[in-house]
C-alpha cells in the first residue's frame, strides 16, 4: 500500500487526485497547502478520510508516509522534492521538474544521494496516436528519421497568469512538444538550439505567444517546431501536426486519431525532375494502455512496483527541461546555443 502526501492544492491537483483515489494500493494520508481552504475543498470533493497540514514539514513527521505527489508551482519544486527525498519517499511530480537547470541539477543530485526515484509528468508521452508514430518509426518501414516538423497553432485564450508571463509559450507548454519530439526519436537528446520568439500584432498576451524553433538532436535528425498560442487559422490540436521525414518515406501524425505513412515508390524512367511522391496509408492505432495523465501514473506506478527504470525519470526528463531554457537563452540572445 503506498501511503501518500499531496503537496499543492491547486486545479491541477485534480487530475491526479481522481487517478490515485480510485487505485486500491493507494492511500492519501496527507493534503498540504498554505491556503488551508484550497486543501479542505479537494477534500470534500474527494471524499478523503486524510489529515491537512500547512505545510510539507509537519505533514511528514505526523505520517508514515512513502511516496510524496509534488502539484505545487515550479519555483517551489526544487524545495519540495529535495524535502521528501531526504525523508525517505519516492517521489511523483508534475512538469517542469523545476523552474532552472540549476535546480533541477540540484534534484538529481538529491536523487543520486537518497537512492530514492522521481518521476515526472509528461503525460503526452502516453497519447495513442504519438506512440503508434513512434512504433511506425522504429519499425523501418520508412527507414530512418533525419528531420521531425511539428506545427502546432491555437487560440488559446486562458486567465490569470500566463497572460502576463514574459515566455508564456516556451515555459508553460513548450516542454509537452519537446518531450514528444525526443520521445519519438528514441529519448535523443538535443545538442544546439536557436529559438524565435515573437508576439503578433493581435496577441492578447503581454509576452511572446508564438516561436519557431530549430534544434540538432544527437541521433542526428533535425527537429523543428512551429508553436503559436494566438493563431486565428488552420488551428491544429493542442498536441500539434506532426511530420517525420525518413529515408524511405514520411510518418505522420494529425494531432487527433489519425497516424499515417507515405513510402516511397521505385520511380518510372520517364519520371519529372520534382517527381519523388510515395504511397500513403493509415497505420492502425496503438490503443494499448490508458492515454494522458492515467498512462503516465500507471506507468509510474508499475516502475516502482517493478523496480524498474522509467520513461519520465528525472534523469531522462532533465533533458527535456534543457530544451526549454535553451530556447529561452537562444531567444534572448539571438544566438543558436548548444547544450
């Protein structure tokens, strides 16, 4: 039975407080936050029979907890997950692992000392249609990626705080889009990166709601990600239009259900100089496991059952944070950086 303590009481904590609630090895013993009525309200909405502390502190010396879910906000991730670490508890938590590199360093470093595991929340990792992409990929039909395009345009009209932010895109959603690409390529990790940040005329965000990045991955392959929060056409999902260039062939993925491949043909002897079009047909959709959110604390919770390593470790997933700040560092520079 995992004995569990939930740090932040925000809205995200839903999400994971309605996968925990109705798993029967999970116990929620704890509830902690500041604000005493954000943590009384998922109670009641929960239904949890579970004390509620002020703060993390206390509420570990007063349970006999093992594993710590972290919800709060990223500046506070690195003091909360190094706290529980020390403790004794594994610990889950939501992205970004932290709000700089240095501290995510720091958690690694927590990690190593207490031999404990962190695990974080990428949860688009665990969407059918990207994981039927990537198997497309690693199945060679269409040879070898060298180049991944990813289109992703909203209207994303939200409250409160992201419309204030200085890198709304880049810090609040960048990293989901990153984390797929290096996902898709075999968790490859990026070498450089040089990023283009603006805000068009229309925005309604006070920071640079639009980027187009370019990075050089490691296992060779380009990846390019065209993102926009403020788009007013041709919108894709939120998971955005992806398009994987290979060697024999293109594999695709529409955002939705949809995961195709074009492979390429033997060309005719009277062919033009721009004709190169291969066959396209839909692959079956990878429907094993639950998707999003549900997928990932699965998955989660089957690494610590088994001892065994994990897609979303921290030691894995820093290096998707890394792709975040060097996008910001390119942005602020204008320079391509390298990681």
């Amino acid at each position: 039975m995992f004995k569990v303590i939930v740090a932040g009481c925000g809205s995200i904590a839903n999400k994971w407080l309605a996968n925990l609630t109705a798993r029967d090895d999970v116990q929620i013993v704890a509830l902690v936050d500041p604000v005493r009525e954000n943590a009384l309200a998922h109670k009641e909405r929960h239904e949890l029979p579970c004390r509620v502390f002020p703060d993390l502190a206390q509420a570990l010396a007063e349970t006999q907890a093992s594993l710590l879910i972290d919800t709060t906000p990223p500046a506070m991730h690195e003091e909360i997950v190094v706290r529980g670490l020390e403790s004794g508890l594994d610990v889950f938590g939501e992205k970004p692992m932290a709000d700089s590199m240095q501290a995510a360093r720091n958690i690694l470093a927590a990690v190593d000392a207490s031999g404990k595991r962190y695990f974080v929340m990428q949860n688009r990792r665990y969407l059918h249609g990207i994981q039927t992409l990537r198997q497309t990929i690693e199945s060679g039909v269409v040879g070898a990626p060298y180049h991944v395009f990813v289109d992703m345009r909203l209207g994303a009209h939200f409250t409160g705080f992201r419309n204030e932010m200085e890198h709304p895109l880049i810090i609040d959603m960048a990293i989901h889009t990153f984390d797929e690409a290096r996902y898709l390529l075999g968790d490859a990790r990026a070498v450089s990166a040089y990023c283009q940040e603006y805000n068009p005329p229309h925005s309604w965000y006070r920071g640079a709601a639009a980027a187009d990045c370019i990075f050089e991955m490691n296992s060779g392959s380009i990846f390019l990600a065209r993102l926009s929060w403020v788009s007013r056409s041709e919108n894709t999902s939120s998971h955005g239009k992806w398009h994987v260039s290979c060697t024999e062939g293109a594999a695709l993925w529409d955002g939705y259900g949809r995961v195709s491949v074009n492979v390429a043909q033997a060309l005719p002897e009277n062919r033009s100089y721009y004709e190169e079009e291969g066959i396209l047909s839909d692959v079956s959709l990878c429907t094993a496991g639950r998707e999003e959110h549900d997928g990932c604390l699965d998955d989660m919770f089957s690494a610590l059952l088994s001892d065994q390593s994990m897609q979303t470790d921290c030691h894995n997933n820093i290096h998707s944070l890394a792709m975040v700040h060097a996008c910001l560092e390119s942005s602020k520079t204008g320079r391509k950086v390298y990681l």
